[in-house]
C-alpha cells in the first residue's frame, strides 16, 4: 500500500479534477447544466428505466433526480412513457433531441480535451483513462461498504456516467 502521504496529495490532486470538470463544462450549451449531460449519458448507456434507477445510478437523492429530469423532459431530451408492469410509474428514455445534444456535447467535450492535452501521447491517455476507471470502481465499493455501516447522505451526482457517445448510433 502506498504511503499516507501519497493519499493526501491525491486528495489534493482531485481538486484539480473539479476544474477540469468546470471547463468541459463551458462548452456546454446555456441551458443545459453538467447534471443533465448525466442524466441524458446514463439514458443512452443504459435505455429506458424508471426514475428510481436512474437515482440509483446518479447515487443522489430522488426529489434531486426529479428536477434533473424535469429540466431535461422541459427541453425535449427526455420522454416519458406510462411503464406497461406499473401504470403509476413513468420509465424515462433519451429523446431524438437528446441524443442530438449528447452527440454535440461529446464532441466538444472531445475537442475540448484534445486541445488541452495536444502534447499528451496516447498511452497517456489510455493509461489516465485506466487509471480513473480503477479509481472510481475501487472508490465506489469501498463507498459502498462504508456506507451500509454509515449512513451516508446522497451526494452530488456520483454516477459512473459512460462516456458520451461519440459517433451517430443508437444504444
């Protein structure tokens, strides 16, 4: 195991992940926020669900999933469905439009890391790509288990979101 104060800059390190985060995020569209890019990524990766899971996925609280969605379905990215197994609930799927928006949402996203990581190589990449997968499926279970021990708030959209789509195709 490394050494504790390998830890404590990684913690500091993540910080630096929330800029990155804040700048991908420019690129967006202006009435579409970084939540929604979520919501409509974990649509395409995953197909219709209900919004339960969609919570689930998001790992944030219901009435917060709700406005997310309310915000998406406002704007055409999002349908909803009567579920054919339980009439009260909806099952949610991404819309025509919102695959439009997710493709040009990836694509400057794309773009956008490119351009900042012009003199990156490839294995560079492919290795921080491995290497926050890890991260994150490593940080999630040990969430997981301390979390059934301790109560844990939902927090801010923690979903291992997949990648945006990058190409015209349909999940």
């Amino acid at each position: 195991m490394a050494e504790l104060s390998h830890f404590e800059e990684l913690a500091r390190r993540l910080g630096g992940v929330e800029a990155v985060k804040r700048g991908l995020s420019r690129a967006l569209p202006p009435d579409c926020q970084p939540a929604s890019t979520t919501v409509l990524a974990l649509l395409h990766h995953h197909g219709e669900m209900r919004m339960s899971r969609l919570a689930e996925l998001l790992d944030i609280d219901m009435s917060v999933t709700s406005r997310h969605v309310a915000h998406a379905v406002d704007r055409g990215w999002i349908d909803r469905a009567p579920d054919p197994l339980d009439k009260r609930s909806r099952l949610l799927s991404l819309s025509p439009r919102g695959r439009e928006l997710l493709r040009g949402v990836s694509a400057r996203s794309a773009a956008t890391l490119a351009e900042a990581l012009a003199d990156w190589s490839d294995e560079d990449v492919e290795r921080l790509n491995e290497l926050l997968a890890r991260l994150r499926a490593d940080f999630g279970t040990t969430c997981r288990t301390r979390g059934e021990r301790h109560q844990r708030a939902p927090g801010p959209g923690t979903a291992d979101a997949p990648a945006l789509p990058t190409t015209p195709s349909s999940p």
